[in-house]
C-alpha cells in the first residue's frame, strides 16, 4: 500500500505547562501518522484549515477534533 504524505495547516490548542494556547500548526506526514505528530507537539484539540495548499471551507465553524 503506497501511503501519501499531505501537508496540513491546523489551528490547534496545545498545553505548555498546564496553560492552553492556541496556536497555528504545520505538519508533513501520512494520515496514519497524524494523530502521533500532534501528540509529540502537545495539541489536544485541532481544527483543518488547510490541506495540500486547498484551504477547508468555513473551518472557523468546525467542531474541534480531539486528539486521541
């Protein structure tokens, strides 16, 4: 199975000592390997802004999604 590297842009909510930010967040990976890399980067919730240089359609009106 050929797997794909996307590149993803998030607004995401990260936890830096207990204090929740919200940060813009960038990332190259899989769609398998997603959920690590946002792990490793302390996100716990993220919202798609854009994929692939294709920007996600009223993605300020999303539901957060959380990081499992």
């Amino acid at each position: 199975m050929f797997l794909v590297e996307r590149h993803y842009i998030f607004q995401t909510a990260m936890l830096v000592r207990g204090v929740e930010f919200l940060c813009p967040f960038g990332a190259v990976c899989t769609e398998e390997e997603l959920n690590e890399v946002l792990k490793r980067a302390q996100v716990f919730k993220y919202k798609v802004k854009q994929i692939d240089d294709d920007p996600v359609p009223d993605w300020e009106n999303t539901d957060w999604t959380p990081v499992m």
